[in-house]
C-alpha cells in the first residue's frame, strides 16, 4: 500500500469529520488488455483513494459546571470524538457524498466520514 500521495498539504485544515482523499490512480486498461474510454472512471459509484489528511472529528460540547451562573463570560470549549480515518489509509468511499476538488493541478476529494465505506490501513506504518 502506498503510504501517502505526494505533495505539500502543511498548510490545509480539514473541518469537522472530512477527509481529503487522493484518488488512486486507476489504469485504463482491464486485466485482459481491453481499453476503457475516458471519463468511464469518473461515472463509477464507488471511488478508491489514499487519505492525506483528516479533520479533528464530530464535536462534542463540553458540559460548563457553571451553568447556571449567567453573569460569567463563556468559553467556547469543544472535545471532538476522532474519526477512523487516519493519513495513508486506503479508503473506498461513496462519490454521490464526495466533494471534487483541484490543488496544484491535482484532483482530490472532500469526503464525510460517513461517505468512506471501507478503510485499509498497513498496520507497519502505525507501530
């Protein structure tokens, strides 16, 4: 398996339980030699990528202790249940939830959590 995709992603922040996914790249050839046309590819439901990068998961409020103390200014603490999803992880996910985008002239997609139907992870780059 593939650890990550090239490229710089220091910079980008992910939100909420999204993942940024690299497709993988896919050949345009069956396994017994036939071409496929372009775009056939793209018209799939289902899609297979690489994870780059996840957000911090669903958010949790925290329970204020002081809540019945209007007059105390508030902060906004938030804990968040991490998602499954880590970064190198193979993911095949649903398309129809999957937002399209480019960065430096590459495809990537925005998927919610609850888009990816089926993770892979190589344990070795875990441990």
């Amino acid at each position: 398996m593939n650890s990550e995709p090239e490229g710089n992603h220091q910079n980008l922040i992910v939100v909420g339980d999204r993942v940024l996914i690299k497709p993988k790249k896919i050949s345009n050839k069956t396994k017994a030699g036939l071409y496929l046309p372009p775009g056939y590819q793209e018209k799939e439901e289902l899609q297979t990528g690489y994870v780059v990068k996840c957000g911090p998961g669903y958010p949790v409020p925290i329970p204020s202790d002081d809540e019945h103390e209007s007059w105390k200014p508030t902060d906004e603490r938030v804990r968040y249940i991490p998602l499954q999803a880590k970064k190198g992880d193979l993911a095949i996910f649903l398309q129809k939830g999957a937002i399209e985008i480019m960065l430096n002239d590459e495809k990537y997609f925005i998927v919610p959590q609850h888009s990816i139907l089926l993770l892979e992870r190589d344990e070795e780059l875990f441990s």
